[in-house]
C-alpha cells in the first residue's frame, strides 16, 4: 500500500517537536520512501503550518520539504478537479481539504495517512 501524507502527517515527519513525530517515525519504519507522496496541497499546507505555527522561516520548510523528497518521497503533481472529485460528504467548508485530499489519494490508488481522526472516509488511515 502506498500513502499520501496528510500536513499533519508532513508535520510529524518533518518537525522533532511534533507530538506526533515518534508515532510517526515508528509506523514510517514500516513504508520505504517510495510508498510515501506528498501533492502541492499538502506540501503548501507543511509550509503554512511550520512557519506559521512553528516558527520555522519559510525557505527552510521548503528545504526540509525538497530533501524529504530527495529521500524517494513521490510527489503526487497530476491533481483532480475539486469539482469534479469532492466527496460528498464535503457538505460543511471544514471538510472541504480533507475530503478533497482522500480524492486525490483515491484517484492515484493510494491511502491518506492522517493523524485527524475525525476523517471517516474509507480513503483514510489513521496513523
């Protein structure tokens, strides 16, 4: 099974202070690099959340993003139209990304891994 990684997940991976970064790493010990992918979504999402949030300048989540790419990382560049994909259950603006990211994941064969449990869409795994 291959993955793409929510910004939660980007996050945990990418950021040592993350509350998440050990239960990440130990499910990651699991998935080579090619079985992990990124999409400009998350991506842009990894760059909003650490700098914003994190404090990190925004050219360095941007290398951060780059070299775990250069790890095997794919990165997922052919998105599906938002109008045509968004699941149903899109029916409130906070739903919005997410469900639109387990389109994305379900249009390339993959899963979203998420450590948002409120995503119940089959297209998800929480991590």
């Amino acid at each position: 099974m291959k993955f793409l990684l929510d910004v939660n997940a980007l996050v945990a991976a990418l950021c040592p202070s993350s509350p998440h970064h050990a239960a990440f790493n130990a499910w990651a010990a699991r998935h080579k690099p090619p079985d992990l992918a990124t999409c400009a979504i998350t991506e842009l999402g990894f760059i909003r959340v650490s700098s914003a949030g994190l404090g990190f300048a925004i050219g360095d989540s941007r290398r951060l993003l780059v070299a775990f790419r250069a790890s095997g990382v794919v990165y997922v560049g052919a998105l599906p139209s938002p109008a045509d994909h968004l699941p149903a259950w899109a029916a409130r603006h906070a739903h919005t990304t997410d469900a639109y990211l387990c389109a994305v994941a379900r249009e390339h064969g993959l899963r979203l891994a998420t450590f948002d449990s409120s995503i119940k869409d089959p297209a998800a795994l929480q991590l």
